[in-house]
C-alpha cells in the first residue's frame, strides 16, 4: 500500500561545451544557482496556500519543508474531489460522514531530495500510498518553475534508468521472492474458502546452500525460453517482489518487466507501522538510508 519511487534530477544545457551526453550542469552551481534551493523555494509556494487542480479534480499542499544539509524533505497533502459520496466505517457499518462534490479526499505523502556538491545528478524519493503519487505534478510545475526561473530544462528520469544503479542491482543479493494476489488452485480455494482466506501470497526461498539469480536476471529472458522468469510468475500472480540485502539492510522491490525498480515497498521490514500507515520518524530515516546508499551509484 506505501512505496517509494525514486528518480534522477538532471538539468541538461546544449551550450555546454561537451559531447551531447555530457552535457549537464553542476546542480549545486546553475548560473551561479544552487538547484537544492529553487527546489525548495517551489515546495514553500506551495506552503502558502493549497494548488487547485480544477481540471484534473486534485489538491496540492506543503504542510511541512526542511532543508538541511544537502536534502530538502517534507510532506506534501494530495487530495482528490470531484464525486460527491459517503464515508462508511467498516467495522461499525455507519456512515460517518457525508462527502461533497468539493470535498477533497487528501493523502499525506513524504518527499525528499539530495543533491550533492558539485554533482550532476541528484535523487528524489517520492511516497505513494494507496497508488496515490504526486511525480507527475512535481515535474510538470517545477520544469515549469525551473524553467521561468533560469530558461533551462529540468529532467527526472527514474533512477532506474542509470547504468552504475542497474550495475547496484545486479550486485544485490535476492533472499526471497514474494508473489501476491497469488492465483489459488481449485484444491486451495476450497482450503482458504473453508478458513476465510481473502487471497493469498506465496513466499519463495532458495534452496539451503543456494542463491536466487540476481534482480536483472529475474528479469532477463532465458536462453532457452522465451520468458523471463518476472513474466512467467505474472502468469499466476499480479503482485511480485523481491527482498533484496544491499548496504546491510533488506530492502523490497516491486517488480515488472518494464522497469528494474518500479517501486520500492515501505513496511515492517524497514519502518514502524501504526495501523498500516508509516511512523514519521521511522519513515524519513529509512528515506535517508536508501537515498545515502543510492547517491553513492548515481554518476557525478
């Protein structure tokens, strides 16, 4: 239900004078500029008073924004309106409230950027809850923002995409492979059917003296197949992840065929959980964890 995307901050600038690849400014000296603070001057905007998004029917605002050190972190309300309904509590089958047409329907999500000195590539690390995200309007109104500000392109591909973090990836240690939404057998329907079982998720280890293949392995057709071994799993369950060991920690990792890390799930393997929402404190170090071990891969 919680997981965080990450991706890569770069600023491209054909007036560089280096092949077209290589083409990118120092984030911490744009024109003189730090871009850790046009980053933050766009979330306190933000802050003031809340972004209405009539078109698309959603809400937007800061209620917390630190910068410190080389990270500027917080916590942004994304809210959804537009459909009048009702709030019912499921355990007590009563309505609790009467929702509106303008009624937004708002999520708390943590963000946090690090951009280091003299790099040329900073991380974001967005929250989604619940598929609730706010990616697309962060880079739609920055570049915007960025943009009016010094005239150049601001670019957030997902960190995925660089080649040093495929490189990480392919070093990391698969424990355990998680399939949800597992399909039942008729035999084990009747099983979960005769004790109350919703749906089921099945948990694969290796053998005692063996490993999984690695992340991009997992992922990679098989010479003698046609299939990765992703894309067969998905044939019989919509859920897949990885627990992956990197940095001393165990970290889960969504997996699709299309991307190495689509998501990087946040529960009780690394943060405190209160009743399946994530504790603040526990949250942001183990935001602060992941972007300390991933700026070490991105290239400067």
């Amino acid at each position: 239900m919680h997981s965080f995307s990450a991706y890569t901050l770069k600023v491209h600038d054909k007036l560089i004078a280096a092949p077209r690849g290589e083409q990118y400014h120092d984030l911490s000296s744009i024109r003189t500029h730090d871009m850790l603070d046009f980053v933050k001057a766009f979330l306190d905007t933000l802050k003031s008073e809340m972004h209405d998004d009539s078109e698309a029917k959603k809400t937007y605002q800061v209620t917390q924004v630190t910068k410190k050190g080389r990270h500027v972190y917080g916590w942004i309300e994304y809210g959804e309106y537009g459909l009048a309904g009702t709030i019912v509590n499921r355990k007590s089958k009563r309505k609790t409230y009467d929702k509106a047409h303008d009624d937004s329907d708002v999520t708390p999500l943590y963000f946090n950027f690090c951009i280091p000195e003299k790099s040329k590539t900073g991380i974001a690390l967005l929250h989604t809850a619940g598929g609730r995200g706010v990616k697309t309007f962060f880079y739609k109104e920055f570049s915007a923002y960025f943009k009016n500000s010094v005239g150049l392109n601001f670019q957030m591909p997902p960190l995925a995409h660089e080649k040093s973090v495929k490189t990480w990836l392919e070093n990391s240690e698969v424990k355990e492979i998680r399939l949800g939404r597992y399909a039942l057998t008729d035999k084990s329907a009747d099983i979960a059917n005769k004790i109350g079982v919703e749906r089921a998720e099945l948990v694969l280890k290796p053998q005692r003296g063996r490993n999984f293949a690695s992340m991009i392995s997992l992922q990679t057709k098989q010479p003698d197949d046609d299939q990765s071994v992703v894309e067969i799993m998905s044939s019989f369950a919509s859920d897949i992840k990885a627990v992956v060991e990197s940095g001393g920690r165990k970290k889960v990792l969504s997996l699709r065929n299309s991307e190495p890390i689509s998501a990087i799930e946040i529960d009780e393997t690394n943060v405190t959980m209160n009743d399946g929402t994530p504790e603040v404190t526990s949250l942001h170090t183990y935001a602060q964890d992941l972007i300390n071990e991933f700026i070490k891969q991105v290239s400067k």
